[in-house]
C-alpha cells in the first residue's frame, strides 16, 4: 500500500516516527492541538507499539497518594534513586523535568484511556514508586492507538523509515517504504522521532560489545534496529550515551531470541548459587533484594564464558520466588543435575559442596537482607546463604536479555534534536532513542515509560506549536 | 511448573494446552486485575485437572486478558487464554452431565438443538389438539391444568437432578467445601453485578469491538438473566395463586404472573437478540468454536421461548391462541429438557466456581 493522503491535500503538520508510547503521547498531544498527523509504525499490527507493549508500570512522583499509588514519592527521593542506579550519569535538569512532570502525566494516562491496577502481586515493593497497567503495556498500547485514532491520527503499519531528509537544519520529509514497497517520500512539517533504540541489530550490538553480543537475547521488539537513530547520527547530530550500556538482565536461557518479554525473567538468584560453564562461581548471588539486582546480572553473565550462567537451588526455595515460563531441570543428586545441565557433574558438585561448608547457621528471611552470610568463600554470598542439600535439585540456565540500549540523540528540555549546527528546527525526538540523555547507566523500574511519557508529550506539544 | 506432572495423571489435549498456557500467564501476571480467574491461579505453580476446571469455569469469556497479551499469535507462544480456557469448560460440562453423547450432540449441534424443540412443539400441538379441549376451562381450555403439570413438573425437575448429580461430582473434584453465608454473598454479588465482565475497571470487556471496551455484552446477558428470573418468578407466582389461593388463570395485568411474566418477557426477547448480535460481531476464535452453533440455537431458544410468551398474551381470545401456546410450551418444554446439555448449564458451574473460588480466597 501507499501512505494515506492528508487532510485539505497540504503536507502532514506532524510526522510521527515510531509507534511505541512515546510516539503515541506525541501523536495524541499534538492531534488534540489541531495537527493533522501521521504515525509511521515500523512492526505489523499485531506486534505494534515496540517495547511499550511489553512494559508494566509507570514510576511516578507523586505528594500525596494518588489512583493506585500509595503515601508520597517526592522529587529528591525519586531522583536519589535515579543517581543511585545511574552513578552520577545523568542529565540534571532532563532528569528533574522528567521527574517532575510524571505527577501531571498520570492523570493525563487515565483521560487517554490508560487504566491503572494495584501494585502486581510479588512486586508489593514497588506500591508507592510505580502505577501498574492493567493488562500491562500492550494494554496501554491500544488504549492510546483507539484514542488517537478517535483523534483522526492516521497510522501506517509496516513502515520502515529509511531516511529523516534534512535540509540544513529543517526537516523536509521521510523516505519510507511501506509494506516493502518502493520507497516514497513523505513531507511534512515537523517530525517527533520516536522509533527506540537499536537492540534488535545484533551486528550493531556486535559492533559495540565485541562478538559475545551475538549470544544476547533480545526480550523486546525486533523492530527496534536503530535505522533512524543511525540515520540521525551518520547526519551529524549529537549523540548522547555509550553504545556498550543497555537495560540488561539476566533471564531464562530457553527465552526466545526476540520479544521474550516479562515472563522469561528469574527470581531465584538470591537463593541459589550460580556457576558459568566451567562450573566456577563468580558474583555474590545474595548482594541485595532481587528488585536492586536483577538488573546488573545481565551483564554479570555477559562477561562469562559463552555469556551463560546456571542458577542452582534446592527444593527449599523453590517456592520462594515468581514462577517460571518453562519448568526448571531437575535432578535427585547434584552430579545429575550438572549433567543435565551440560555442565561438569565432579566440578559443580565440589563447587556447591565448599559454598556448603561455608554456610553458617541464622535466620532465613526471603524478602529482606537477613545478614546469612558465607564464611571464607570466594566469592562470598551474603545473604540468604543456605546450604544447598535437599534434593530435589533444580537448575535454571542464565542468559543476558537485551530491554533497550542507551545510545541516543542529544536533546534539550523542550525536546528538540541537537544537529550538526545547533538545534534542528523542526525535529524532535522522545522515548528510547533519546532516553541516554537521562539514563547513563543502570536502570529504575518504570522509568522507561516515564521518559517516554513526559518527552512524547512535550515532542507532541512543540511539533504542534511550531505548525501553528 | 509441571513438577508433579510425572505423578499425576496424564492431561488431556485441552487440558495439556491449558496448562502449558496457564504457565506463562503466571510468569507473567499483568492480567490479575481483569478477573476472578488470575487471581486463582497465582495461587498455585502447578494446576491439576481440578484446577483447571476451576479456572475454565470461572472465565467469562471477556477477553480482556487476549487483547492485552504481548503473546498472543503470531508470537511464537501463542496464547489464546479464552478459547482453551473456554474449550476445557466446555469439556468439563460434558464430562461432569451425564449422558455424555446427549451432551456432545446437543451442545454442538444447533440443528439438533431446532429438531428437539420441532419434536417438543408438534407433541403439544397434538396433545392440545386432542387432548380433550375444554371450552369451560378458560385459560386451560387447550391444555388441561393437570395434564401441563403432568408434562413440566417432571420435564423440570429430572434435568436438575441430572445437573445436581454433575454438580456434585465438580464441586468435590474442584475442592469445594459447603458454602457459607459469605460465600454465597460473594458469589451471587459477583453475579448481580456480572463483575467479571466488568473488566476490572468497569468499562465492560473486549467482546465484540476487539481491544476496545463495553459493556454491551455484560448488560445483554444481564437482561436474560433477570429476564429469565422473572419468567420463572411469573410461573412460580402462577403456582402458589393457583395451589394455595385457589385462583386460577387467566390473570389480570396486574397481578405478580403477568407484571413478572412481560417485564421478564421483553428482558430476555431484547436480551437474546442483543446477545446473538454481539455474538455474530465477535471472533469465534476466541471461543470454543466447536459449539458455537449450538450456543447460538440456545441463545435463539431463549428468545423465542420469551418472544412467543409475549405474543400470546397479545393474542388472548384470538384463534392464535391455541398454535402459539404450542409452539410456546414446546420452547419452555425443550429450555428445560435440554437443561443439563445446553448453554443453560453453564449458569449453575458458574455459580459453584465462583462460590468455590470465594471460599478458596478467603473471600479477598
């Protein structure tokens, strides 16, 4: 097919590339504005809205409780948190926009049909911090795509946007093909860039992390290849962020290589031991609470041999955790295991027998840091540390899963892209592909779809203005 | 996890199905707030036969939970919650209603359906005609009082012992204990309320718009409900007038059996209709397909059943009288018959599941 034709036979006033919840928020912003606009989604219609779909909740400020959220979470405790997980790496004021925006936002959610439900079980913690969607992100997904489509927003599926034309620093209009058709030109009169990182291009993920990347899952979209934010960089713009960080976290070995999704992550490393594929332990599993630390193991069993880790526990904890999607391997005695696990049986179980002996006896508490520490041990563990010795043995294979990666376009406060020369007049970026600006390093539950939230919006309303 | 699955008695297809897609819905869990059935399975890691027939019996087929699902096909997980869980339902009303092969027939076959009904309608157009007319009779001058309870006390109350003897057998297999007060509160406010069409927001389910929300079907199926409550209320009321004070029909407008008897009438007439055409616009995929004719000659049984009682109190005094009664009784004759092995049965698991489902979550 062909794109649709605008309205009054004029260029489109707004082009929206991508169709995620950034794009989304920019789309319906700037359609309520008066703009006649475009959405470009890169996937089919059955897996459109990029990562969005895939996501769960939105981290939100707030003073006071709030729709599901419980108590206050204020501007300095939220952005502690982010300094904390970001190491400094952060873009001050972005980072408080954002965070201070997201009050606004979620009131904005539920009028666009977003609608919210108490915190997940299992993820209690996260109660007064994050609003939970129901039915989850592709939820939120349709609910913006029903209300922009109510907003006469036209959507284009299987648009792959191959060129953001600029001439000097004005956008003229899109190369596109659509359906895999011949590339055609699409003008409009300013574009919000809203097509996400490029996790889903392996190569360039290669290029970046040297050829251990090959063995990384992907647990979102596969239409995420970067092409435009490629395309923007090779035109000169800024770039923020380092290609080599990534949302990464450790999740279950058996995952399908793309859009595993939530399901495949793992909880049960806080009480097991892990091993790589030389049966070796190599990081304390008991660190901290699973929630602070599913998100460094990702890169943890990146930098092991094959990129392969194998978390080991016994029948007293296996209930002590979310279930899995496939069922654990399972095996009477440890050499077994091992075995079935395509690991050393003589090794593993020497490996598992010394961070027995180095188990000291106290008081077992599964949702808090209980102090049950290994003595001796290198690596130590701990917390959590109990021997490992009532079979039935499990065992769970451990690969590193891909969410988004960092690298993006520079942009200011008012979501304007950084070009060669100063600020491009008339393009804006929001979400993933300019989510470096603000995510250095490390990562906060929830805080993707903040960012894409509060920068679709402001995407949404400066497109709108500049038209007017 | 299938950790006992070596243990336990081998799942049947549906079953197997339901299990392997239950398991990453549990890993998943962004669905709990949808319905009652979620909820229910977080319970547990792993889900025996009664466990998932529990949870089959629980769903409403709101589809809520598909539209928003990051793994439905063409994902390589291929999740379609409602159909299987509708699929494993089915086969638990078949499975639990004896006999089995009444209940494969008839669920899945509305033109055996239209054929029991067409049997039903000629038996009381010959009965009618020939069994003694009496012109001082008033209303029962077609069909003689005695003779109508001679036919619909049994043709009653034999489908709900058949249904009661399944129950049992559910009810003990699903883990269910005697209800309490509580329980039952919690159960029937569920159904007055049809809350788990509510989507858990109250903007209705995803049945016939696709991902967006209403409550057209939620407020239909309301409407036969109580349509059909009344409609028995009417009867019932008929009853004690008739038994126990000594007044006979024909009945005033207002009196209970007439005021029940047409609103119940025009509920369950408008509610059939709407409910036929919501199932006409929503996608069969997402249901058991296998009986979806019969569910549609169900649906359609139950409309003209309310339809025709209302045209025959139109034509009181009119030669239609006698036809239309016919052709009335013999719709109410097959509703009932056909109790324990049509759509109707679902009503009475639904209600077990979710009297069962109030005691197993200590009423949260």
């Amino acid at each position: 097919m062909r794109s649709p034709t605008p309205p009054r036979g004029k260029p489109w006033d707004v082009l929206v590339v991508g169709g995620g919840n950034a794009a989304l928020c920019a789309a319906i912003t700037a359609a309520e504005a008066g703009c006649s606009v475009l959405i470009l989604e890169g996937a089919p219609k059955p897996y459109r809205g990029g990562n969005s779909r895939h996501t769960r909740n939105f981290r939100c400020m707030h003073r006071g409780p709030m729709s599901v959220l419980t108590d206050a979470y204020e501007e300095e405790e939220y952005f502690n948190d982010l300094l904390l997980v970001t190491k400094g790496k952060t873009d001050e004021k972005l980072a408080r926009l954002v965070i201070g925006t997201s009050e606004e936002c979620l009131p904005w959610m539920i009028a666009h049909g977003v609608h919210f439900q108490p915190s997940l079980s299992g993820t209690l913690s996260l109660s007064r911090t994050n609003a939970f969607f129901l039915g989850g992100g592709k939820s939120l997904v349709n609910a913006y795509y029903n209300t922009a489509q109510d907003l006469g927003v036209a959507v284009v599926y299987e648009a792959q946007v191959k060129h953001i034309h600029l001439d000097g620093d004005r956008f003229t209009h899109a190369d596109v093909s659509i359906e895999g058709g011949p590339v055609e030109q699409i003008a409009a009169n300013s574009v919000v860039l809203a097509s996400g990182g490029f996790q889903s291009d392996i190569e360039w993920l290669t290029r970046a992390w040297g050829p251990a990347a090959a063995n990384f899952l992907i647990r979102g979209t596969p239409y995420n290849r970067g092409v435009v934010l490629k395309d923007m960089i090779d035109q000169g713009c800024e770039s923020v962020g380092d290609p080599t960080q990534c949302h990464c976290v450790a999740i279950d070995g058996r995952a399908p290589k793309y859009d595993g999704g939530i399901c495949t992550r793992l909880d049960c490393v806080p009480f097991s031991v892990v091993v790589n594929k030389n049966g070796d332990r190599f990081y304390d599993e008991g660190e901290d609470t699973w929630p602070k630390r599913y998100a460094i193991w990702g890169r943890l069993v990146a930098a092991q041999p094959e990129q392969v880790g194998f978390s080991i526990i016994d029948s007293k904890s296996i209930d002590l955790f979310m279930p899995s999607v496939f069922p654990p391997t399972q095996a009477d005695t440890m050499e077994e295991l091992a075995e079935k696990l395509g690991l050393d049986p003589a090794k593993v179980a020497r490996t598992v027998a010394e961070f027995n002996n180095a188990c000291r006896p106290g008081n077992f508490h599964p949702t808090e840091r209980d102090g049950m520490a290994t003595e001796g041990l290198e690596p130590p563990k701990t917390n959590w540390a109990r021997p490992i010795d009532r079979p039935p043995f499990y065992g769970y294979q451990l690969r590193p899963g891909v969410t988004f990666t960092y690298l993006g376009l520079k942009v200011d406060e008012t979501a304007r892209v950084e070009g060669p020369d100063g600020r491009l007049a008339n393009v804006w970026a929001a979400g993933e592909i300019m989510a470096g600006s603000i995510l250095g390093q490390g990562y906060l539950a929830g805080f993707g779809m903040t960012i894409g939230t509060v920068f679709g919006r402001i995407a949404g309303r400066e497109a709108a203005a500049h038209v007017a | 996890m299938s950790l006992d699955q070596l243990d336990a008695k081998p799942l049947g297809p549906a079953m197997a199905e339901a299990h392997r897609q239950l398991e990453i819905c549990n890993a998943c869990r962004y669905c709990e707030g949808f319905c009652s059935v979620f909820p229910a399975m977080m319970r547990q890691k792993t889900f025996a036969e009664g466990d998932l027939n529990h949870m089959a019996n629980l769903c409403h087929n709101c589809r809520g939970c598909y539209y928003s699902c990051q793994y439905t096909p063409p994902h390589e997980f291929e999740l379609n919650l409602p159909a299987i869980l509708a699929e494993v339902r089915q086969e638990s009303w078949e499975s639990y209603i004896r006999p089995h092969a009444l209940s494969k027939a008839f669920h899945e076959h509305g033109f055996a359906m239209a054929l029991a009904a067409a049997i039903f309608i000629g038996i009381l157009f010959w009965v009618a005609s020939t069994a003694g007319a009496d012109p001082s009779a008033g209303f029962y001058a077609h069909l003689a009082h005695n003779l109508m309870v001679a036919i619909f006390a049994p043709a009653f109350l034999a489908p709900l012992a058949i249904i009661a003897l399944g129950l049992r057998d559910y009810w003990r297999d699903t883990g269910g204990r005697w209800p309490s007060i509580a329980d039952l509160k919690s159960a029937f406010g569920s159904v007055a309320k049809m809350k788990n069409l509510s989507g858990g927001h109250g903007e209705g389910c995803n049945f016939e718009r696709e991902d967006r929300y209403t409550n057209a079907r939620r407020y239909a199926h309301q409407a036969v409900l109580w349509g059909f409550l009344l409609c028995f209320l009417s009867t019932s009321s008929a009853t004690l007038m008739h038994y126990f004070m000594n007044w006979p029909a024909p009945y005033g407008l207002l009196t209970p059996p007439k005021l029940f008897g047409l609103s119940g009438g025009v509920l369950l007439t408008l509610g059939a209709i709407e409910m036929i055409r919501l199932k006409l616009k929503a996608d069969p995929e997402l249901s058991a397909k296998r009986v979806w004719r019969g569910e549609f000659a169900f649906t359609a049984l139950l409309g003209l059943t309310a339809l025709s009682g209302l045209l025959l109190y139109i034509a009181t005094g009119t030669a239609a009288v006698r036809p239309l009664l016919a052709f009335h009784l013999g719709c109410v004759l097959t509703l009932f018959l056909m109790m324990p092995y049509t759509k109707m049965v679902h009503g009475f698991f639904r209600l077990s599941a979710l009297i069962i489902e109030a005691q197993k979550s200590g009423g949260k």
